[in-house]
C-alpha cells in the first residue's frame, strides 16, 4: 500500500516536473536563438567600427593628399606637412609618400627617405586601384611595430599615378578601441585580415595577434555570407560566435564577435537550478507525507486488521480490531471485519451446538444398528439352527460382526467417512491373536461410507479364506497388506499371503469370491485380479476414489 502512495505521489509529480522540463527546453530553445542574434549584431557592430575607423584614414588620406607640399613632393616640406598630420591622429604614427617606382619620398618621421617599399602588396594595389585599399597584417619597416596598412594613390590630371600616399593603423590603438565599444568580459572579438591572419582579439591579444585563424575555421574568413556558429574558441571557452566574412562589408577584413554561453545561459541556468532544487524540495515533502500518511492512516490499520485475523486463525475467538466507521474508510473496513467475526462466532458457536446433538444422534444410531444386527444374528440361529450346519452358521455370524465393526468405523467419523487403515484394523480385530503376523502399510486415504463397507467385507472375507486355508492357518504364514493411491485418485490394494501352507486353487468359486469381486460399486469402476500362487494368493485391487484421499502421509503399522 505504502508503494502505491509513492507511486500515486510520483504520478502527482509527474505534471510539475513535466512542466518544469517542458519550460526548461522551451526558454533554452528561445535564449539560443536570441543568443544567436545577439551574437550576429556584435559582429556587424564591430564590422561597421572597423568600416567607419577604415573611411576615416581614407578621408584622412584624401585630405593630406591634397595638401601642396604633399602634392609637390617636396621632401622637406611634405615631411613637415605629415609630421603634422601623424602628431594629430593617435590612431597611426606614421604617414608616407611612396613614388610611383615605390621608394619612400618623405614621411612624418623624417627618418625613410629613399627606402624600396616597392614589395609591399598594398603598395601594388593602389597604383591600380581608384579608391584606398586595405593591407595586410605588417610589420612597420619605419616604426617597427604591427599595422593595418591603408593606401591611396595619387594621380595627375590624366589619372596617371604620380605615388602612394600610405599609412597604418596601430593594431595595439585597434584593440583597445574596439574593446572600449562594448566587449564583454566573457566574450570574444577576432579582427583578421584577408589571409586570416588576426589584428585584434580580446581575449589575450597579446596570445594571439599576428597568428592565423586555425584552419578548422578559415573557411569563415571567406565565407559567402555572414552566419553564426556555435564553438569552442582557442582560449577554451565555448561561444556563440557570429561572424562576417571579408568584405562583407569592409573590403579585405574579417570580423567574428562571441558571446560565452557561461554568461548567456547564465540566468537559466540559475532558473532551472531554483525550479530543480524547489521540485526536490516539492518532490521529498511529497514523499515524506506519502509515507506518513501510509504508515498512519493506511498501513497501522491494515496491519491491526491483518492481527487480528492472524489471532483470529491460531484460535483466539475473541480478538476485535475495535475500529469505528466514523474514523475512516479503512476503519469501516475494521468494522465490517469485527462484525463479520462476530456473526461467525456465533456460526461457530452455533454448529458446536448441532455437532454435539449429531454426535448424540449418531451414538444412538450406532446403539441401534448394533442391536439390529444383534437381534438379526439371534433370529438366524433361530431360524436356521436346525437346518444349517454350525460352520455355516458361524460364517453367516463373523461376516455380520465384520459389518458391524465396520459401521462402528463410518458412524466414529464426523464426515461419514472411513480411512483405509481404520477399515483394514477394524475388520481384523478378530484376529487378535495372529496381528503380529499381519503387517499393513500405506498413506492415509479416506474413502466413502459406501465404498468403506464393500472394502470391510473383502478384508473380512480374505481374512477368514487366510485362517481357514491360507497363511493364517499354522504358525509360520504372514499376511502383507499394502495400498497406494496415485496422483489420478486411482486406488490400488495387495492382500499378499506368503510363507504358509502351499496353496491349491479352488475347483469352484463361492460366494466369498463372488463377494471379493462384486463388493465394490460400478462407478468406481473396479478391478480384482486373484493368483492361487503356490506361496500364498495374492489379490490386486484397484478403483477410484477421486478426491477424498488426504494428502500423503505414512500409514504403516503393525495390524496388531
């Protein structure tokens, strides 16, 4: 009963906690969709950062350009000219005038005159290029440090180029300023240049600036539309990353912006730690209360029925539950259960009465008979005395002792039944002298008053042929009696006589055979098997009996 509280109080947990899981994938299936977008719009705001900071130094560009000493070429004057201009950008240090051939004309720092810059790939691209391009990561030839190159060329009125004007945003001053824009500490933002190589990174820029984008990832680089991924970055923490390719949209950069699921999910996770720890506690004062109540209200009343009827079955009659149907379902039970006690009390009280009173009917009845049979023996002595010869008269005597010794058997038995063993000793009480020669044995098997008394006068008669003619006529014969019944309810006897006088078969059969073979009713559908064998005559006789055997016990014993 106590399990089935439980289980009806998991059942009754079972919606809460269904519930709980079904709002626990819900809202995580929501926050990582917006995760997702938050992470997208950090990459175009970082993108669009770079894409203004990048216009800027081609507007800076244009302008200083135009200036007329840079326009000239003038070394010293140029080189004033953009000293000037480098020492109001802090985003550069250093701007330079390359000629058509790619040699350095002047600079701001005064210092690069003549130097080829004619390998440099940006260099290549603005001579052909109508607008500023964007470089690759470098290393500065003239300040030594890490730089965003951007250059532009300049052209005559034919649109012939006449140099380069070039500068390089610091990528230190390009770190700093993109994480002032609004990187979280957990997250994470990754500027590259077209080959993948990173110009900026927070986290740990000072780790990874100037390595390349693993190549697991490269593909993102020049991916053909911007997207997001969900990862685990190279400093180990697992991001949702949005990314824009390069030039989408600013020419020849990447840009990839990460926000740490640790901190994105963080509030759910506290949600459902909160929902988990309250459906625990929900889940245990469930639980406890089923228990409490089972053990009080379900399994102490059970328990005091189940005592009672316990005490009930080792004969203690007067045990009660003493419970009131105003205080329960349980208790009607309880109630029901004393009054049903009750009623077979006096049930029992009742049929004690009328066994008694049978018992005293079945004594007289006995008394009766018994006189009946007396009275039948002492009008046949009278009758037939002077016409019947005294053997006979004996035999006619004995056979009606044996039906009276058998009734004396049936009319001791409440049920009006006879065991096996009750029969066979009953029958050859007037053999007293010779029972330690007569040895029975077999289970405890009880048989019909009607069956009971056809067995009595086989006993008899067999017994009466054994002291006449068989193993009981000297003093050296036995008589070995054995019954079985199998698991069918087939009844099987052996009356075997041996060590006696040496048998000789009867030349005719009297009424004593005809007795052994028709005693039994038809129904039992009996058979008799007689061998005159020279040690003895052994009789084999079986019938059924269905279910009146009782269960297999031994019933050997010595007759006597």
């Amino acid at each position: 009963m106590k399990k089935r509280l439980f289980l009806l109080a998991t059942a009754a947990l079972a919606p809460g906690v269904g519930l709980l899981a079904i709002n626990e994938v819900t809202y995580r299936a929501e926050r990582e969709r917006e995760v997702h977008r938050m992470a997208q719009q950090a990459s175009r705001q970082a993108a669009s950062e770079i894409e203004r900071l990048i216009e800027g130094m081609d507007g800076l560009l244009i302008a200083v350009a135009a200036n007329a000493a840079v326009s000239a070429a003038d070394p010293q004057a140029c080189g004033m000219a953009l000293a000037a201009v480098a020492a109001s950008v802090p985003s550069i240090r250093v701007i330079f005038l390359m000629s058509a051939e790619g040699r350095v004309v002047c600079d701001s720092a005064g210092s690069s005159a003549g130097q080829d810059m004619s390998d440099r790939s940006y260099w290549k691209e603005a001579l052909t290029a109508d607008r500023s391009v964007v470089g690759e990561y470098t290393q500065s030839r003239i300040t030594e440090t890490a730089v965003l190159p951007i250059a532009r060329a300049i052209r005559d009125n034919q649109g012939a180029p006449r140099g380069v004007l070039a500068t390089g945003i610091r990528l230190d001053w390009l770190g700093e300023r993109l994480r002032e824009r609004g990187v979280t500490p957990s997250g994470a933002l990754t500027v590259a240049d077209r080959n993948g190589v990173i110009l900026a990174r927070h986290p740990a820029p000072e780790r990874f600036v100037g390595t390349r984008i693993p190549d697991g990832f490269q593909h993102l680089v020049r991916a053909a539309r911007p997207g997001t991924l969900d990862l685990v970055s190279q400093d180990g923490e697992a991001r949702i990353v949005g990314y824009q390719p390069v030039g989408l949209p600013v020419p020849g950069i990447y840009v990839s912006a990460g926000l740490a699921r640790s901190e994105a999910f963080a509030a759910i996770d506290r949600s459902s730690l909160i929902g988990a720890i309250i459906v625990g506690l929900g889940a245990i004062l469930t639980f406890a209360a089923a228990w409490f109540v089972g053990n009080a209200f379900v399994r102490r009343p059970i328990m005091r029925i189940n005592d009672v009827l316990a005490a009930w079955r080792r004969g203690e009659s007067q045990r009660r539950t003493g419970m009131r149907t105003a205080h329960g379902e349980l208790e009607s039970v309880g109630h029901a259960v004393d009054e049903l006690l009750d009623e077979l009390a006096l049930r029992e009280e009742a049929a004690a009465r009328a066994g008694e009173q049978r018992d005293l009917l079945t004594r007289e009845l006995g008394h009766r008979v018994k006189n009946l049979l007396t009275v039948l023996q002492a009008i046949a002595r009278q009758t037939f005395g002077p016409y019947v010869d005294a053997e006979r008269s004996r035999i006619f005597s004995e056979r009606v002792v044996a039906l009276s010794s058998a009734l004396d058997v049936l009319l001791s038995d409440e049920q009006r039944e006879g065991s096996v063993a009750e029969v066979v000793a009953t029958t050859l009480r007037p053999h007293v002298d010779r029972m330690s020669r007569i040895q029975t044995s077999g289970p405890l098997v009880r048989l019909s008053g009607k069956v009971a008394l056809a067995l009595s006068m086989i006993v008899h008669e067999l017994s009466t042929n054994a002291l006449k003619y068989g193993a009981l006529r000297d003093g050296n014969g036995v008589v070995k009696i054995e019954w079985t019944l199998d698991a069918n309810g087939r009844f099987s006897f052996l009356w075997r006589e041996c060590d006696g006088p040496p048998v000789i078969p009867p030349d005719r059969h009297g009424f004593g055979s005809r007795l052994i073979k028709r005693a039994l009713p038809s129904e039992c559908n009996p058979q008799v098997d007689v061998d005159y064998l020279p040690s003895g005559v052994v009789l084999r006789l079986s019938f059924d009996v269905g279910e009146r055997a009782a269960p297999p016990q031994s019933a050997s014993a010595a007759a006597g």
